[in-house]
C-alpha cells in the first residue's frame, strides 16, 4: 500500500470504500473538514494477523488521509485474545473475565488459583472476531464504558513516513536490516504474542 498509487488504492474495493465512507476525498484533496465522522474506529483480530491489517490500515490512513491521523481522529478497537468462564461465580463476581494477551492471561490465571477461584478449562483463544457472539464483541470492544481504544498519533509526520516507507516500501534490504537489528533491542515483556 505504501508503494502503490492513489488510482491503485482506488481500485481496491476495500480501501475505496473506507475513503468513501469518511467522505474526505484522500491524497491532495483531502478536506478534513469535510469527513462525515467525528472519529474513525476500525476493528482487527487480537492475533498477529489482525496485527498485519492494522499496519495495513495505519498505512492507508496516514497515507492517503494523514490529516485525519495528525488530528488524532483515528483509533483501533482493542479486542480481548482469551475469555475466563468462572466455574461458580459469586455473588457480584463476573462470570468471564477477559485478557489481551497470553501474559495477562498467565497472571490473571495465577491470580485466580491463589484465591481459589476454579474456571473451565479449556480457556477460550479468540482466534478471530468471529469467534465471538454479539453480546461478547458489543460487551468487549463496542461499549463505550467497557471497550479499549488506541489512539494513533503522529509527533513527527517525517520520521513516521519514513518508518511507513521502510517497512511498506518495495525495498526489501533496508526493511530486513532493519527488522534484524530490531530483533537485539526487542524487551521480549513488551511482545504480546
């Protein structure tokens, strides 16, 4: 997406649809004055590949609609990656509990076997948004009360676009490079995998 043109994302029907729906145009002609929505949310999967379309759809905004994201306009749901059901939950207790990733899910699994607390196993792993009912996405991450949302933010529009550019670009060698040298400076408590 980062290396395609704007009448190339046009012609996929995804992307245009998004364009078309905040109603701004896109490129050059972007008004963000004009956009039909006071805040754009967009939803993926919990898993690595949700992790994918999120940079995808990151790329789309701040490329093609960047004032909406400088305006800090754009946010991604934060959907849950496991569902607790407690066995026999107490009064006022929450009959699921949910985590977002699978060290929140060992801690809060510690947590509940130090107070005695019993849960069914197995332990629910979203594989997808479709796993979940209507009542656990509206729950989860619809909710205005309950959900989680993350703000994308940009405080320096260059050094943004040139990240943008080398993991979106067509260059493959500086993007490895990059990826590799990364790798040594990964704190492996911050991955959420």
């Amino acid at each position: 997406m980062q290396k395609a043109s704007v009448g190339d994302v046009l012609k996929n029907a995804e992307c245009s649809s998004i364009i078309q729906v905040v109603g701004a145009g896109s490129g050059r002609t972007f008004d963000l004055d004009a956009r039909r929505y006071g805040r754009v949310i967009f939803m993926a999967d919990a898993d690595s590949d949700g992790a994918h379309i999120r940079t995808l759809l990151a790329t789309l905004f701040f490329k093609y609609m960047p004032d909406l994201v400088l305006d800090g306009r754009v946010y991604t749901a934060v959907p849950p990656l496991h569902r607790i059901e407690i066995s026999n939950p107490k009064k006022g207790q929450d009959k699921y509990i949910y985590t977002y990733s699978d060290d929140e899910l060992q801690r809060k699994l510690a947590e509940l076997r130090k107070r005695n607390v019993r849960w069914k196993e197995p332990v629910q792993r979203y594989k997808g948004l479709g796993e979940m009912d209507a009542e656990q996405l509206r729950e989860t991450t619809m909710d205005p009360r309950r959900r989680t949302l993350r703000r994308l933010t940009v405080d320096d529009a260059a050094a943004a676009s040139e990240v943008f550019e080398l993991l979106m670009g067509s260059d493959v060698a500086p993007r490895k490079e990059f990826l590799v040298q990364g790798a040594y400076e990964v704190d492996m408590e911050t991955i959420d995998a």
